[in-house]
C-alpha cells in the first residue's frame, strides 16, 4: 500500500500538472467497491468544478475545488490509493488502462485517470475540510511526538502503524525509522524513555523527507503522476531484506510478524 512518501509524490505531481484546471467531464465506473460518494452524485459536483489546490493529508490524496455556479463553498474530492490505485495524468490519445474506474477530462486537454487493479481505493466528495485520523508525522514536534505514545501498551511498530496516532507511516518507514533511531520494533511504546522517542521523531521525519525527494518506494505497484517508478526503494537498510546481513553490522537481518505485519530489523543496531 502507498505510505506517505509515495502519497506526498503522487498527490504533488498531480498539482504541478492540473491545478487551475477546470473539469469538462467526470466519468465514473460500474465498479461500486471505489465509491464512497455515489459516483453520479461525484460526477455532478465534479463537473465544471476548478482544481485548486492538490494535497496530500495522511495516506489521502485532497483535491480542493471551486464547485462550478451556482454552486458554491467548500468542495474537495478524496482519493485513497488502496493497494494498487494509481492518479495518473495522461493525453487523450493515451490508452485508458484496464481497471480506470474514474476519468475527469480537463480543459488543459489533459485526463486525470484513477486506476485500481484491485479496487481497495476508494473515491469521496467531502464539503467540510479533510483532516484525517491522527497527527501528521512531517509537522509534529518533538513533544507531542513523545507524548502520543506515552502510557502505551503496544509495541513501537505496531504505534507507528496506528493511523489515529500518526495518520501516513506503514510497513516500510516504520521498519526504516525504527532502524536507523536503534529501536528494536517488539519494544513497548510506553516504556521507550523520552531520549529514544526524540531521536525516532528525528529520524523518522528525516527517513520520510528522503523518500519523497527520491520519488518514494516502488516495491510493487506504485508510480507517480507519470507512471514513473520511485527509487527509495534503493535506499532500504532493513525491509524485505531478511535473512541479508545488515549493512552497518553484517548481521543477518530478521524477519517476524508483529501485528499481523511484516516486520524487518537487526538484532544488533537496534536494542
């Protein structure tokens, strides 16, 4: 599933291509599972509406519109990516991709394509502002970052992962982060003095920044706006590296199922 990283690029490239642009058509599919609004409804609101602004919020994707008149006050379509969903920005003359369960034709003369090949995304009209589960892991300060985990008893993977605590970080940043603060992953989150929290919002911040300035992680389905493939992928020190030595220590890196996920680390760096 696409984390934050990859979510930041999709939703930024998408900006960089059609804000400002008007919707000349809202196309929708037959396919319900997408559909959290009823896609007629979405198509009627959609339709004729500007794109303002196109942003990222948690795993979301927000598009802030200017309905068309008479219409008018706050309007913003969600997109969730699911597992496999892809914002794509194509010409006309493009191919439309297998499994496109969205299609809005712009006045640019460019297509914004939704395709999901599994159809886990999911696609909603919001009218008061999108602000997602929990606390936003770019902008949160050191000390709200120690204090949503105080009293916590879960492991510190598994709070990572909880979106109504930090809404955006997954499998793969987590095992990343947790990685490079030492922090083995089956760690209590209440217990982990105030130093180890500090430096995990440290490199956890750092290890996101990196990712969304490589284009995020491809290790499955994920491309951004253009169908390009990121490159942090390069950039992974633990996950789905098991049974690899690590690369600070050369111990064999391991793997174990902590909550049901996938969860990589070393023995060695992280205590």
């Amino acid at each position: 599933m696409p984390e934050l990283p990859e979510v930041e690029t999709v939703a930024n490239g998408v900006h960089e291509r059609i804000h400002g642009s008007r919707v000349e058509q809202a196309w929708f599919g037959s396919k319900p599972e997408p559909f959290k609004t009823p896609p007629a409804e979405m198509a009627a609101a959609i339709t004729g509406a500007t794109i303002d602004r196109v942003h990222r919020v948690g795993k979301h994707i927000v598009f802030d519109l200017t309905p068309a008149p008479p219409a008018s006050g706050s309007l913003q379509w969600i997109v969730h990516l699911g597992m496999t969903g892809r914002l794509l920005v194509s010409t006309p003359d493009t191919p439309v991709p297998a499994h496109t369960h969205a299609l809005l034709t712009l006045d640019s003369g460019r297509e914004l394509r939704f395709v999901d090949a599994r159809r886990f995304g999911r696609l909603a009209l919001q009218r008061t502002a999108f602000t997602g589960p929990g606390a936003e892991p770019l902008t949160i300060s050191a000390d709200d970052f120690v204090a949503l985990f105080r009293g916590r008893k879960l492991a510190i993977k598994s709070a990572l992962l909880n979106q109504r605590l930090l809404h955006g970080v997954g499998n793969i940043y987590a095992d990343e982060s947790l990685f490079r603060a030492g922090i083995r992953p089956t760690h209590i989150a209440g217990r982990l003095s105030r130093p180890r929290l500090q430096r995990l919002h440290t490199e956890l911040r750092a290890v996101l920044r990196n990712a969304i300035a490589l284009g995020g992680s491809s290790v499955s389905d994920y491309v951004d706006a253009d169908g390009v493939r990121g490159f942090f992928q390069l950039e992974h020190r633990v996950y789905q590296r098991g049974g690899q030595p690590c690369l600070v220590c050369g111990t064999a890196i391991r793997r174990t199922v902590l909550g049901g996920r996938s969860t990589h680390w070393c023995p060695r760096c992280q205590s």
